[in-house]
DNA sequence: ATTGAGCGA
C-alpha cells in the first residue's frame, strides 16, 4: 500500500525514511519529496509497502513518532492520478494558487 | 539564514 508520511524534518532523507518503515516489514519504495531546484526537501514523502497488514502496522505504530526529530503524521496515501500527463506530469499554475 | 499544511514531475 501506498503512505503518505508528513510533517517531516527538512533534514530527513529517503534512506532515513526507508529504514524507519523497514522495522515494520518490507519497503518497495521510500521517498521524500524534495523541491526540483533548490533540492530543499518539501517536508512530506511517500512509502510504498507491498505487504498491506505490515503496512498497516507500520501507520499505527509510526503515526505520532519523532523522525529526525519531529513528528510526523502518517496515513494511507491517496490515489496517484494517472490521467494529467499533459505537461509531463507537471501542472502549471495560471495564478499564485496551487489547484489540482 | 529563511518554512510547516499538505498528497507525489
């Protein structure tokens, strides 16, 4: 299943990330979203685990915890859309908002 | 040096 993992330390790594949710089962995939130019990590990322029970368990038991220090907030993720591909999967922003 | 709700080029 796919978890969304937030309120994260800017310092926080993929790595770092990956070997926390390691203790609870196996990690296909741990990423921490960081911005493109500055390389300044957003302070939010993703965890992809295939088993879903461990990955359940993970949430309830990291949900709350401190990582690099502060805590983090983790729940399901939401469905990645597949479909806006139009711009390379990037969505330009025609005001100072941000609309999805 | 700088930030802090939110869901991913």
């Amino acid at each position: 299943m796919n978890i969304f993992v937030g309120s994260l330390s800017f310092s926080v790594k993929d790595d770092e990330l990956k070997a926390v949710f390691e203790q609870y089962g196996e990690v296909s995939s741990a990423r921490v979203l960081t911005d493109k130019f500055t390389g300044r990590s957003k302070g939010f990322g993703f965890v992809e685990m295939p088993d879903d029970a461990a990955a359940q368990k993970a949430v309830d038991a990291l949900n709350g915890t401190e990582i690099g220090g502060r805590a983090v907030v983790v729940n399901q993720a939401r469905e990645r859309s597949e479909e806006p591909r139009r711009n390379g999967g990037y969505q330009k922003r025609d005001n100072g908002f941000k609309r999805y």
